[in-house]
C-alpha cells in the first residue's frame, strides 16, 4: 500500500526544490496534475485546466431570430399613455384640438396613446390636477387600457405630481416634460443640446425627491477629524446644489456659442447683407420651405419639433440681391417659459432680422391659433418692430375656404406650397420687395483698375443700371452711406 505525504511534508519539499518564484506555479501544477491515485477515484470527465478557465456557450439562451422574416411579426414595445386635460376656457372643440396635439406629441415622443379624457373645471385641482374623484375613474382606465404612463395636458406642480401618481399608480408626467423629452431626441448640434440640457435642469430642480437615503443627512460641520458639531445637508440638497453649479457651467457654455453667433451676425452686418428669419408653429413647413427657396437639404419630417438647430442659408432675390435665410426653432402653443429662455440666443435670430416670414399651416383646422402662440414667442424676444410677411403652408391640401378667410384676414400674407412650388415665384418678389434698400442712390464711372468697387456695388448695393465704357464702367446703383463715399470720388462731372 502507498503512503501519502503531510501537506507540511509537501510543502517543505517545494521549498527545498523550488526557487522562490516558482514556487506558486509548481504549487499549481501539482495541483492540477493528474494521479491514478488520487483523480482516479473522482466522478465526471476531467477537463484541463485552459478548458476549465475558459468562457463556456450554454446552448439554448439565445433570442436572436433564426428567420428575418419573423422581424415583420413582432411589435416594438412602446410606452402606452392616456392623455387627460382640463378645459378651462374657449369651446369644447378647442379643447379637443389641444388634446389632439399632445397626441401628436406623445407619439414624436414615441409613446403608443390609448386614451384620451377631458374634464371642465373652472381651473386646475391644486392637489391632484383634476380632483381626487376623478382621479379614481383615471385609475380605473388605466387598469382597463394597461397603460403606464398618465400625460396631462398642462404644467403640473410637483405636488400635483406626487399625488396624481399616488392616485393613478403609474408615472404621471406633464406637458412640459413631454416637449423637453422630444427636445432632447432631436437636438443634434453642440448648443442645442446643451441649451435642452438646462431646460431639462430648470424643470427638474424643484422636482426632485427624496426617498429613503437620500433624506439622510451627511456628517458636517466640524473643522477635521472625527469633530462633528451638527447634521450637514441632506442628499436632496446635495442633487440640488450640484444641478445648480451644473446650470451655471452651463450658461456660461451657452454664452460662449452665443458670442461666435453674433460675430458672425456683426460681419453680415458689416457687409449690409439683409437677414430674412422663418418663424412659425411646429410642423409647419419651415425645413420644407427653406429647401425650396435656397436648397439647404435640411431634413424634413412629419412630426413635431423634428429638426431643433438653427440653419442659415445664403441666398438671392430675383434681382440679384443676396441676402440670409434662417430657420429658427419650431413653436407651440404653451410653449415652456425654460425652453423659451434656454432657446432665447437662439430665437435673437428672429429679433435681429430684417424681415419674418411667419409660416403656418393652411391645412390646420384653425391656424388662426397657431399664429396666436407665434406672434406670443415672437413678443417675447422682442421682434415686434419686425416687418412679417405671413407665408400660409401647405395650400394644396388647405381649405379653399380658409385661405380665403386668412388672406382676407392678413393683410400681408401670401399662400403657397413648399411641396409643389406653388407661389414660391410670388413670394421671392414679395421678399425682393419688402427687404431694406439702400438709402443713397450714385452714378459712379469706375476706373477698370478699380474692379473691387464695382464687385462691392454688386454684393453690398443694388445695381440699376451697368454699362462698360472707354474709360471705365459706369454704373448707376443704390448703396449704403459708406460705399456712396468710396465711389463719390468717380462721379462724372455734369455736362456744360
């Protein structure tokens, strides 16, 4: 019979055989080695030590489809919503309109709407939106539907939140967050994400809550060591400080981008190059109708807020001025004051415009509203001293009866269609005519050696009349004051 060695015995033998760094791979390999004495007696296969360490497949675990076709059958899981809003003033089929836009919203957003619900108050509950019966028999549609998520079509407080959600027993969110949410796919460029970020900030700091830990209080107080004279700030105070030095990060990130913005601005003001800003409700046709007039290839969707940054474009008039086209953020109808503010650098385009084409849409059941919520934005950044044309959308699908009633209406307006081009020529001449001219009319004869006044009367003035001569080209334009000064000295002498 074999006699097996002490583990002690063992181990004196590596000292003794093994230098000190090889100890532990001897100890290993004695381990793993195989002896007719000692793995003979063990039960199962016996794997080597790589195969022992390496990542094993289990079979049957994986979901990927072994058919593309089967791809057709299955349905993306969205977010199902019900959508309630409370009619406080106007006609029931306002009510309806506004609700039918927060579904519209909704599903930008990508949620699936299964319900919606309308309550007449004469204002909002202040504890529960609207009231605490009614938010039983929301309760009772929400089990019946099996949704989870409640939108209401309004700015709810955080209190209002809390026990909505109480209630309902599914996350309750409000108008606000929705468009913040669809702000925050569609923002591609550096400023525009970062202005959706401190809108989303400014509305979640007075929201955030506290649960469990996060009411616990931090140790403070005391100088250094284990001195601790009083309780510190708690953990929701914490989350409010840090989004609060967030904010100011990023303000002053967003001024930054403002400042290259309006030196950009400067120098097309220094060259007296006009700017024509298109403003109007989302969906609109704004992206649709500055690819028609300069062919920028902005994109173009049917859904709201589906393009966010701001596009300008150069372009020309039919007489050959050039001027800029911006398009600007799409509006709505309580539209939130944070994106208003967040998006104020953006919206200066519209305030320092020489001209507003106002786009709406002609295929809306009342676009009189849709220019109501445009012309409030419009008031407040200050752009009511500027000239608007009202360009009405969308005429090929319109009713004829409502064009009428808004050319009637508008005096300064002009339908069109950016889909078909119809009255786009019109509305060119409209622009050519309603852009600032230059104020001071010169007949200059300009030496050939002088050829870069003449390329400044063409690019900064408006050009009457051109003819070459022997011994120059003589021109007859309408330029700004300090160009008439740069071509006073070639005026030709009057005849005797």
């Amino acid at each position: 019979m074999t006699s097996s060695s002490s583990p002690s015995q063992d181990t004196k033998r590596l000292a003794h055989d093994y230098p000190e760094g090889l100890r532990a791979d001897a100890l290993m390999e004695e381990d793993v080695a195989w002896s007719h004495e000692i793995d003979g007696e063990r039960d199962g296969d016996q794997f080597d030590r790589s195969e022992r360490a390496a990542l094993r497949r289990v079979a049957g675990l994986s979901t990927e489809l072994e058919d593309v076709t089967e791809v057709e059958y299955r349905q993306l899981r969205l977010e199902r919503v019900v959508l309630v809003g409370v009619w406080t003033t106007g006609t029931v089929q306002d009510a309806d309109n506004s609700l039918a836009e927060l579904a519209a919203l909704a599903e930008t957003a990508g949620a699936l709407v299964l319900d919606g619900v309308i309550q007449r108050r004469d204002k909002p509950d202040a504890a529960t939106y609207i009231g605490s019966g009614k938010a039983l028999e929301l309760r009772d549609i929400v089990i019946d539907t099996g949704a989870d998520t409640v939108i209401c079509d309004g700015e709810l407080s955080p209190g209002q939140l809390i026990q909505l959600e109480d209630v309902v027993k599914v996350k309750v969110i409000d108008r606000t967050a929705l468009i913040l949410d669809i702000f925050a796919q569609h923002a591609k460029s550096r400023e525009g994400k970062a202005q959706v970020a401190l809108a989303q900030m400014q509305y979640m700091l007075p929201r955030l809550r506290g649960w469990g830990q996060s009411l616990s209080r931090q140790m403070g107080g005391g100088r250094g060591g284990l001195a601790t004279r009083g309780p510190g700030e708690t953990k929701i105070e914490t989350d409010r400080r840090r989004i609060r030095e967030k904010m100011a990060k990023m303000r002053r990130e967003i001024a930054d981008m403002k400042t290259g913005r309006e030196i950009k601005r400067q120098e097309r003001r220094r060259n007296k190059v006009p700017s024509v800003a298109i403003a109007g409700y989302t969906n609109a046709g704004k992206s649709s109708l500055l690819n028609r007039l300069t062919g920028a290839g902005v994109l173009v969707e049917n859904a709201l807020f589906a393009t966010l940054d701001p596009t300008v474009r150069r372009a020309e008039t039919p007489s050959g001025r050039l001027y800029t086209l911006a398009d600007t953020v799409g509006f709505v109808r309580h539209l939130p004051h944070h994106l208003v503010e967040a998006f104020r650098s953006t919206m200066e385009e519209v305030g320092d415009s020489d001209l507003i084409l106002h786009v709406v849409d002609g295929s809306h059941p009342v676009p009189e509203e849709q220019l109501a919520a445009v012309r409030e934005v419009i008031r407040d950044v200050g752009a009511t001293d500027v000239p608007e044309i009202v360009v009405i959308n969308k005429a090929d699908a319109a009713d004829p009866l409502v064009l009428q009633r808004l050319l009637r209406v508008e005096k300064r307006s002009i339908a069109v269609s950016a889909r078909t081009g119809q009255g786009i020529e019109e509305l060119l001449a409209l622009i050519d005519n309603e852009l600032p001219r230059p104020s001071v009319e010169v007949e200059a004869l300009v030496p050939y050696t002088h050829g870069k006044l003449v390329a400044r009367a063409h690019t900064e003035g408006e050009v009457l009349s051109e003819e070459h001569t022997a011994e120059g080209t003589l021109l007859k334009v309408r330029v700004h004051e300090e160009l008439a000064a740069d071509l006073a000295p070639y005026t030709p002498a009057p005849a005797a």
